[in-house]
C-alpha cells in the first residue's frame, strides 16, 4: 500500500512537471499565433491620409509662342553631352558636377532624406533585443519576512520586443509615406540643382567667349587708332593736318582704350563667376572657332505646357512634397484614435548568477498598453489644422512651380524667335555700316570729304560689331534657357 502510494506520488509528480513545462510553450504559441494575426491584419490596415484631388492645370493649354521647328529633338530624351558637343565646354561642365558646392550639398540632403525615411519605415517592424540586468533591491523591515532576507538581488536575461506599436490607423504607415515622398522630393530637387548647374556653367562659358570677341574687337580698333593717331601727328608735325582731327583721332582712341578696359574688367568678373560655378579655376583653352560655331545645339521641341508635369524636376519635387504634406494629415487623423502597443519577451530569472540559466527559471512577459488621451488643451486638432493648412500651402507652391516652368518656356520661346529675328537685323546693319566705312574712306582718300566722317563711320561700325555679337550671345543663351526649362536630360540616366 505505501509503496503504491508513492508510485502514485511520483507519477502525479511528473504529471505536475509536465503541465509546469507545458504552460509556457503553450503561451508562447499563443503569442506566435497572435503575431500572425497582428501582422495580417496590419497589412491590410488603411491609411487615413485623404485622397489628393486632381490639381487643375494653372496655366494655358498651348505656347503662345508656337516653335519654329515643331519636329526638332526633345529635350528630355537629350543628355547634356549629346546637347553641348563643344568638348570645352563638356570638359568644364564635367568639372562642375564634380566639384559644385551646392550640387554637392544637395547630394548630401538627399542622403540624409534617404535615411531619414529608413528611420521610418524601421517604426513599422517589432524592435527585437537582448537585456541583462542585476537587480538589487533594499527592502523595508516589513517585507523582509516575505523575501526571507534585507537585500532581495535578482538576475535577468531576456529577448524580446519593446513597445511595438500595431499600426491599426496606418499612423506609422502614413508617417513613413511622409519621408518617402520627402526623399523623392530631396531627390528631384537634387536634379533640379544639377540641372541648373549644368545650364549656368553653358551659359557663363558662352559669357567668356561673347567678351572674348567683344575685347578683340575693341583692341583691333584700338591698334587702327594708334596707327591713325601716329601718322596724323606726323602730318600736323608737317602742317598737312590740322590740330583738330588730331584731336579727333585721340578721341577715338581714347574711347576704345576705354572700352577695352571695362570688358577685360568683365571678363573677369565672368571667369570668377565660371570659377565659383566649377569650384575650381577654369581651364579654358583658345577658342578655335567663333562662339557661334562652336556652340552649335539641336532645335528643340518643346511640346505642350502639360507636359511640364513629368518633365521638371523642381515640378516632381513640388508634387511629391505636396504627396508628403497629405500623408501628414493621415498621421494627424490617426492620432484621435487608441494608440496600442506590445511589449514582450521571454528570458531567465533568478537569485543567483550562477542559476540563471538553470531549469526553472524560465520567465516571459506579455504586455498590452493601449493609450488615448482624453484631454489635451485641443493638441491633437490643432496638429490636424496645422498638417491640413501646410497641405494647402502645398498646392499653393506646387500651382505656383506650374506657373514658373511655364514662364521659362514661354520665354525661352519668346526668346529664340525674337533674337533669331534680331540677329538678321544686326548682320544686314553691319553689313550696312562696313560699307559705310568703305565708302566714307574711298570720299576722304579723294578729298571730298573730312576725316570726321571716317571717324563716326569707325565708330558706329565698332559699336554694331559689339551689338552684333551680343545678340549671337543672346540667341545661344535663350537656346540654353529653353533647354533646361523643358526639363532637359531628365530621361537619361546621369553620367557622373
């Protein structure tokens, strides 16, 4: 009978051990299963992010300049190299993505951008970690009978998750949405920077070569000048010539010297801009052709206005910031409701350190903590009012970048046929004023007329010759205008 009674005993013992053991496995596939059914039904929580409305365009549906060369090439599908041929000027331009302070500057924000968005997107998963700790505890006199002694030390290791919030209103998810459309906003933005270097360094390299011409214009008149000057004052010396057209010839050269000195200032001034642009001294060989020879680009079409949309970066970068402020008042909406977070984990726990990780000394935790405010001073409508009037503000500048392509195109356009139209009035007028000079030579070599009508032939025909090649400038610069306002280059992959 005892000995049945203890087998009795024993099995009833190991019965209990058993179901001892059992409990936590149990628990733990409870929690596994609860963690599928958290993680399903998180992916199919929805945002409550408002739908964006369809934004009107702002501007006319067509170019009130209509382009000469409706089939020309489209900018967008034109890398820079295959639009500036002209190897110095790659050369330069080369130089400048490299080595550009603010192109590097936005190159920098779109990175922090990037990992300011995987910060975000981390808040969607459980942060899982490993803890140990050692905790001793002085007990009062009363619960010192409890614990059997005045100093109560206890030692845990665990793993586990800290505060995983299930994101039942897509507060997170919208959160996240946020930095995603800010990263691809930093990101067109950076585009736009590269785009705008690209064209400034074209343009200030076109600046250099217009005072190159400029500047050889003014000294060969005032090399002619000298030589006048040096044989009218060998004839007033020998009382052929009067004091008064040598007067007049110092005059004239006066006034080149002048010039000459002003557009060298210039210059530069230009190479100093261009150094700025590069982020490093410019290294610019003699031109071997005319600038207007050298720089030869493809026409360009330049489409509808609505094309702009997909074309412009500083557009893709004003619509997804606009993309990020409407995720915003997601975040904001989902703030008026329970707030729900797990905590948990799994580990040992004992009194001693060298039991800790004996068998018994199992241990885990399962902590729900829901949250929802009841007063907060009208906090949370607030940050709603706020995240909707920034939205608003959105539109505003995303409406407002729609209006601004639209004029750099326009006037690009403008531009290009109106200089083109100028540039024939300023070839006929130096052709014009050429044969002015010849003529007014031929008169005075004949004695029918005074040197002053040479004078004022040589001088106007200076002044046409400056007007002339600034126009050419002109005409190349609208041409550079008109290709980064449509966006050029932006289907190419960059060549950096």
């Amino acid at each position: 009978m005892h000995e049945k009674d203890h087998g009795t005993s024993s099995a009833s013992h190991r019965q209990a051990r058993a179901g001892h053991e059992t409990g936590p496995s149990v628990h733990h596939r409870l929690v596994g299963t609860l963690a599928v059914a958290v993680l399903a039904m998180l992916s199919g929580c929805a945002s409550l992010a408002p739908a964006l409305d369809p934004i009107a365009l702002p501007v006319a549906s067509n170019w009130r300049t209509q382009p000469d060369a409706p089939s020309g090439a489209a900018a967008t599908e034109l890398a820079w190299r295959e639009y500036f041929t002209d190897p110095a000027l790659q050369a330069l331009i080369e130089t400048a993505l490299e080595n550009n302070r603010d192109l590097r500057v936005a190159v920098l924000r779109t990175e922090e951008a990037r990992a300011a968005f995987r910060i975000q997107r981390a808040q969607q998963a459980p942060m899982v970690g490993v803890g140990a700790q050692q905790i001793r505890a002085g007990l009062p006199d009363g619960l010192q009978p409890l614990a059997g002694r005045s100093v109560l030390e206890v030692n845990v290791a665990s793993v586990g998750i800290s505060s995983w919030e299930l994101d039942l209103w897509g507060r997170v998810r919208s959160m996240k949405t946020a930095a995603l459309e800010q990263w691809l906003a930093t990101e067109q933005g950076q585009r736009a920077v590269e785009l705008a270097l690209v064209a400034q360094v074209a343009d200030a390299y076109l600046g250099l070569r217009e005072l190159d011409e400029r500047i050889a214009l003014a000294r060969r008149t005032v090399e002619n000048q000298q030589e006048l000057e040096r044989i009218f004052q060998k004839r007033f010396e020998l009382g052929h010539g009067s004091r008064l057209e040598l007067t007049q010839v110092r005059t004239l050269l006066s006034q080149g010297k002048a010039l000459q000195v002003q557009l060298e200032l210039q210059r530069e001034q230009q190479r100093n801009s261009l150094a700025l642009l590069l982020g490093s001294d410019p290294q610019l060989p003699p031109p071997s052709a005319p600038m207007d020879e050298a720089l030869v680009m493809p026409e360009l079409r330049p489409g509808l206005p609505s094309d702009l949309l997909a074309n412009r970066p500083d557009i893709l970068a004003a619509e997804h910031a606009l993309r990020a402020r409407q995720a915003n008042i997601g975040a904001a909406r989902a703030a008026f409701f329970p707030r729900i977070a797990l905590t948990g984990g799994a580990g040992s726990v004992s009194t001693s350190l060298s039991d800790l990780f004996s068998s018994g000394t199992r241990a885990w935790l399962f902590q729900p903590t829901i949250e929802l405010p009841i007063f907060d001073a009208g906090m949370r409508q607030a940050n709603l009012d706020v995240s909707v009037v920034r939205r608003d503000i959105a539109i505003a500048e995303y409406e407002r970048a729609i209006q601004a392509a639209f004029r750099d195109v326009s006037d690009a356009l403008a531009a290009r046929q109106k200089l083109t139209e100028q540039l024939v009035v300023a070839r006929q007028a130096h052709a014009e004023q050429s044969e002015r000079l010849k003529l007014a030579r031929m008169l005075f070599d004949a004695g029918s007329a005074a040197h002053l009508e040479v004078l004022d032939a040589e001088r106007d025909l200076l002044a046409v010759e400056q007007q002339l090649v600034q126009v050419r400038r002109a005409a190349l610069s609208s041409q550079i205008g008109l290709y980064a306002a449509l966006g050029g280059g932006i289907n190419q992959p960059p060549k950096r």
